[in-house]
C-alpha cells in the first residue's frame, strides 16, 4: 500500500478460484486473459481510496452457453460497469436521497468523493425504486406544485409509505392507476368530486371515506361565512362595547357621507340588483368587472354598512400599563418627556424615549391620553371560538364568545350545529346526520346549506369518514414531508426527481427506524 497525490492507492488481485458464468452458471478456471480495473472506495483518515484490482476473462467451456469469455466480479467491492465500490456508491445515492443535488455535492467533497450536482442527481435517478404491494387501505390527496398546478400522491395507510406521485389532479390518471393495481378495498381521500368520479371508474368495489379532518376544514371555512356575513354583530364581544342593533340601510349615517361609505353603497346595489334575480357570483363578476371574492362579500352582506372597512382601535403597547403613571406626573405639573421616560424606566420600562413623548402630546394640547380599546374579533378568530371544543377555550374567549351568541341569533345557531357535529364525530356515530343536515338547510344560512347540499351528493363516503377510524392522517404528514424536500430544492424539482426523493426518503427512515 502506498502514497501519492494525496490519495491513498491499493494494489490487489484475485484468487485463483473457480468462478461461475453469469450466463450458465457453469464454473470455469480457464483464463482468457487479465486486466486491471480501478475502484474508488470510502475515504480513509480523510483521504480517497483507489483499489488497483487485477482481475481475470475467463472461458466458459459450456457448449450450451452464448458467451465465450466472461470477466469475473468480486462480491460486496466490484459491480459490472461499475467504477465505484458498492459501499461509495451506497453513499452517493443517500447523499442525494437525503440532500438533493447542491446539498448532496457539498457534503461528498467533504468525504473526499468530488462530484458535480449533477452527478449526483444522475446516480439518484438510477436508484431504482421499491415495488410497493397493493395496499389494503389507500390515501389519495393532492398537494401544491407551484403557483396554480397541483399534483397527487397516492399512500399506503397500513405501511404509511408513499407509492406513487404524479403531476396533476385528475379523474382518468387516478382511476388508470387504480385499474392497473386491483385489490384496493379502502379509499381515503377529501371532499373532491374529482378524485370520488376517479375512484368509482377505477375500484368501483372499493368503499370510499371522507376524511374527517376535511369534514372539519369544510364546516369550519363555512363557519368562517356566517361569521363574515354577520361582520356586524362581532363588536359586541368586546367587553366594553355597547350591543346596539345593526344600521338600517334606509337609515342616515355619517359613512355614507365617506368616499369609502358611497363606494361601498354603489358596489352593494349593483352587486345585489344581479344576484337577487338569480345570477351567479361568476356571472356578477364577469359584468361588472370585479374579482368573485367581491362579489361574493358584497352579496352575503345585509347592508352596505357591514363592507365598509372600519379603522381598528389602537393595539396595545408595552407602555400601557404606565399611561396612569404618566397622568398623575403630569397634573403633578412635570412635564419634561425625559425625565418621565427616566422615572418609568427605572420602574421597569424597556421602551424608547420617543414613544412616551409621542404618548403625552395629546395632553400638551388639552386632551387626553388614547388608551387602548380591545379590538372586535375577525370572523377567523370567531370562527376558530367556535369550532373549539369548549373545555379547550381560554377564559377570555369564552366570555367573549358568550356576549357574541347573546347578541346574534344566527351565530348562536351556527354554534349548536356545530357542537352537534362535533358530537357526531367524537361517538362516532353517524345516526343524527340527517337531521343535521336537514337543520343546515332550514337555518336560512346560505353557507351553510350549500356546505348540506355538497354533505348530501357524497353522504356514503361522509358516513364512514364519521364511523370508521380511517382517515387521511398519514396523507397529511406525508404531504408535510413532501413539502420540506420541495423546499430544499428550491421548488425547481420535476415530478420524476421528486417522486424518487419522497419515496426513498420514506423508505430509508423506516429501516432506520
């Protein structure tokens, strides 16, 4: 063994032994002739390895057999074609397995095996990939590519391992694969009407469930609605508001005076005057040139007031909490902001000089100090108090929850609807569903029976997302994963590259488990 150029080189040679013909399997010890191959190996004491290893062509004298001469292999150190050991080459493909192209470069030059991104994606894409058996119980979900193209992936709910991935979200691709992999018998996916026509084409046999995760997504963004819809109404969970009945539109107010105020009054006629005889949001928007959501806004509100955007109170500082402080110092008659800042400093504020001179301005003109108001919850926030089970709530939005279900009888309604779900959900009991359904038609909540009419075309499959422990849970943190390995690539990977990372990414985690 010797020394040279920084790389450590190792001359060896092959035993005289029998070898067998890959072909035949014949043995043979008759050399044809010798040659030299050079192998790469692991890198030892931070320096590369390369094996000059002599081996032997050899004849088959099989008279059956089509070859004449073969070159023997070496086990676990020489593969034909191969100018790698096995256990480099091992290395290389996990490097691009775990770090992709520029990760999986950099760190290979560091264990002294210098290699271009490019190589490195090219021996990844060689790696062939696990052939998966038909699974029992099957997750289908979609997840984003980039911008507006989306992509689905296919998972194995018992082994929780990905099988395939493809570009796109169609109907034909999921049904093309599910006939060409028979014996599917449980199908968990979300609400899309595309991948329920995909399914029944593919495996009519198999019993499709409704992820209760996407039931609860879809209850909640229609909760989210009423809230929206109601806008009007959220100001009376502030705990120093006054509830006062909403405005009406034939009633005089200081908005319609606003460019805001006439703004939104000319945009909630227009918008009512199509859509009350029966047009469509899209057709709206088409004529009158605005986005849907604008429309969409327009029409769910009673009034024109509830589409003004109101100025939000101040938000709370780290100064509040001296403003008293600073009153008192100033009827005390100091009224230098340094020294104040000064005195409140060494009673613990951390804040800068310029926001208590900011603070006390209004009283150098005769008025008094703006204290902070609590601000009206968003419809996202009113959405999220109810949705959550009522033991989770804090204190503070269960009050504020309260005043609100006081004050709107049709955020109240949403409330008991969606308890009575959740009721559902958690015994597991789907026997109240039509009933349920039947009181979000008769609620006179437009987002809610349209969220009736889609539970009712795919009630079959929302049954057994109720009653069965199948969900779609394993498709979720798969789609997590999927995400992650996007992102390390700066989302310039292609299908083929990522579909090869996230099913071998998964399968090196198992044996590792």
């Amino acid at each position: 063994m010797w020394a040279e150029a920084g790389a450590v080189h190792v001359a060896a040679r092959t035993r005289e032994l029998m070898v067998a013909c890959p072909e035949c399997g014949r043995g043979s010890a008759r050399v044809h002739s010798r040659y030299c191959r050079t192998l790469a190996d692991v890198a030892v004491g931070g320096r590369p390895v390369l094996i000059g290893l002599t081996v032997r062509r050899l004849f088959c004298d099989s008279l059956d057999c089509g070859r004449r001469t073969f070159a023997e292999q070496v086990e676990g150190l020489t593969v034909r074609y191969q100018r790698r050991s096995p256990l480099l080459q091992h290395l290389v493909e996990m490097a691009g397995v775990l770090l992709a192209g520029r990760g999986g470069a950099r760190l290979l030059q560091i264990l002294k095996v210098p290699l271009s991104r490019t190589s490195v994606l090219f021996h990844l894409m060689r790696s062939p990939l696990p052939s998966a058996a038909v699974p029992r119980v099957l997750g289908v979900d979609d997840f984003a590519l980039y911008a507006d193209v989306y992509g689905t992936l296919l998972v194995d709910a018992d082994t929780r391992l990905p099988i395939e991935l493809w570009a796109g979200r169609d109907a034909e691709q999921l049904s093309a694969w599910l006939r060409t992999h028979p014996g599917v018998e449980v199908v968990c996916r979300d609400g899309s009407l595309v991948y329920r026509q995909g399914i029944t084409d593919g495996a009519p046999d198999a019993v499709q469930v409704s992820d209760r995760f996407h039931l609860w997504q879809g209850l909640s963004k229609r909760v989210g609605d009423v809230a929206a819809a109601h806008r009007g109404c959220l100001p009376s969970a502030v705990s120093e508001h006054e509830p006062a009945p909403p405005p009406s539109p034939a009633a005089p107010s200081d908005q319609a005076d606003t460019p805001a105020g006439r703004h939104a009054k000319r945009l909630f006629e227009a918008v009512h005057a199509l859509t009350d005889t029966g047009r469509s949001l899209n057709a709206a928007a088409r004529e009158l040139g605005l986005d849907w959501r604008t429309v969409r806004k327009y029409a769910r509100a009673a009034t024109w007031q509830e589409c003004v955007r109101r100025t939000r109170p101040r938000r709370p500082t780290s100064l509040d909490p001296y403003l008293d402080y600073l009153r008192q110092r100033w009827e005390e008659g100091e009224h230098t902001a340094t020294v104040l800042h000064q005195e409140i400093v060494a009673k613990g504020y951390r804040g800068h000089y310029q926001r208590v001179k900011m603070a006390i301005a209004p009283l150098r003109r005769g008025l008094p100090i703006d204290t902070p108001r609590e601000r009206p919850p968003s419809p996202r926030q009113v959405a999220c108090w109810i949705t959550t089970a009522p033991s989770r709530r804090s204190l503070h939005a269960t009050e504020a929850l309260r005043r609100l279900l006081e004050h709107c009888p049709e955020l109240d309604r949403t409330h008991d609807l969606v308890r009575q779900f959740a009721a559902m959900l958690d015994a597991r009991d789907a026997g109240g569903l039509a009933d349920w359904l039947e009181q979000l038609t008769t609620a006179r909540l437009p987002a809610l029976a349209s969220l009736a009419k889609a539970i009712r075309e795919d009630q079959a499959a929302v049954v057994q997302g109720i009653t069965t422990p199948f969900n779609s849970g394993v498709n979720e943190g798969r789609i997590t994963d999927l995400k992650l390995q996007k992102r390390l690539m700066a989302g310039r990977a292609g299908v083929p590259l990522l579909r090869h990372r996230v099913i071998l990414m998964a399968l090196l985690r198992r044996r590792h488990l």
